[in-house]
C-alpha cells in the first residue's frame, strides 16, 4: 500500500476494536511476551540499583561502573527488543493470522538499530527546545521574572505537541526506510491532520494502563498488549501496511 495521504482521518474506534480483535487472536504469546519483557527489565533495574545502593552512595567503585553500564546497555536492549517483538506480533495479528511466540522474541538488529537512531535524534530535538527556551527564559528574567514564564510556556506546548505527532515514531522507525530527522518529519506530515484524533487515542490507551495497573497490576499484562494492539491499528490506517524493511520476514 502506499502512503496514507495527510488528509485522512484517525478513526479512534475502528482502531481499538480492531486492536482488541487481533490481541484476542492469540492472548497468551501477547501476555508472556509482556510478562518477559517485565521481568528482564526489572532485573536490570535491580542491576542499576545495586551499582548505586540504593542510592545511597554518592560515589561508584569500579564494580559499580561496570554493573551501571551493564544496566543502561541492558535497558536499551530489551526495550527495543521489547517494542520490535510488540510491533511485529500486533502487526501479524492484525493480519489475520496467529503470532508465535518466536516471532515476538526474534532478534532483528538492524531493527533495533533503527530504532534506538531515531529515538536518539527525537531525544536531540526535544534537547534543542529546552536549551533555546531554556536561554530566552534566562535572558528574559534578567528583565523581569514574571517573563521567565513565556519561554516555559512556549516549550511546554511544543513538547505536549511533539509528543502527540511523534506517537507512532518506532513504527515509522521500524517499517521505513527514513533517516533519523526524515521519520520525525513524517510524523508529523501525517500525524498533524488528525493530531486531536491521536490525542484522544492517547487518552484511550491512558485510560486501559490505568485500569490495568488497578487491578493489581497484573492487568497490565493484558493492557499494554492491547493498547499496542490498538496503536498499530491506528498506525495502519494513518500511515498505511506497507513493510519497506522487511521486518516480518526478517530480511
């Protein structure tokens, strides 16, 4: 399929009920891979809290280095493990067809590596607006106080609109062939029409998190598939099905 035009529309609903059809489609490889994910994660996190103790020491023997490193390597890796493998189970499912669990867990470096690019050059622009606004502010309170808060306004709402039109960044990442600044700007070109549609996506997938995280929190198994579920639905209608990279065959 070839790209979505701008002018098309979000439909909200159309994507949670097809996400929640593809997640019943094959629940349980949704939910260990999820449960999976966690854990890894929270062994890491335990790495990085038992290279700080806790937070107690103020300064890091080598042990501590190596285990810190350790932890932040760690964490990126099964982070973007972990939303490759979401990525391609939803998208399967919502092609009809069952996901296998090895599906969600294969290893697709140059995926990641897409990823982990393109989550680094959004990083560097939010970066950009904090130190402008950042120095306007700072050169505006040399004048009056109160004026310090223009600047913070100003960055506010672009970070609250970046964030929106960036919602779908790993996927772009993940299925085409764009470099780190071009996929920010593709988000934007076809997120911008339906950007108050993709807030009240936002607002959906918000809402599931936190009645998963009520219930104990082992509702998030069940939610954070679904709501990923949901995403690539909403993803699929907006930017189109088309794999340029081949995720799904592993090329």
């Amino acid at each position: 399929m070839t790209d979505t035009p701008s002018s098309s529309r979000l439909h909200v609903l159309k994507a949670v009920e097809d996400g929640w059809n593809a997640f019943t489609k094959a629940p349980w490889p949704f939910i260990l891979y999820t449960l999976l994910v966690g854990v890894l994660s929270l062994i890491f996190q335990a790495i990085g809290n038992a290279a700080t103790g806790g937070g107690s020491n103020t300064t890091l023997g080598i042990g501590g280095v190596i285990l810190t490193i350790v932890a932040v390597v760690g964490s990126w890796i099964v982070s973007l493990w972990g939303v490759t493998g979401m990525v391609r189970g939803s998208w399967i499912a919502l092609d009809g067809r069952k996901p296998a669990f090895a599906e969600f867990t294969r290893w697709d470096g140059a995926a990641a590596s897409r990823l982990f690019v393109r989550s680094i050059a959004l990083t560097i622009l939010f970066l950009v607006i904090a130190i402008i606004c950042g120095l306007v502010g700072f050169g505006l309170a040399q004048l009056n106080q109160v004026l310090i808060w223009i600047p913070a306004v100003v960055a506010l709402i672009l970070f609250i609109y970046l964030s929106v039109n960036q919602k779908f960044l790993p996927y772009v990442a993940l299925l085409e062939q764009r470099g780190p600044f071009d996929t920010v700007q593709r988000g934007r070109d076809v997120v911008d029409p339906s950007w108050w549609w993709v807030v009240l996506l936002l607002i959906v997938d918000a809402v599931i998190i936190i009645i998963g995280a009520l219930l104990c929190g082992v509702g998030l198994l069940v939610a954070a598939p679904v709501v990923a579920c949901i995403t690539t639905a909403a993803y699929r209608q907006l930017f189109g099905n088309e794999d340029q990279t081949g995720l799904f065959n592993g090329n």
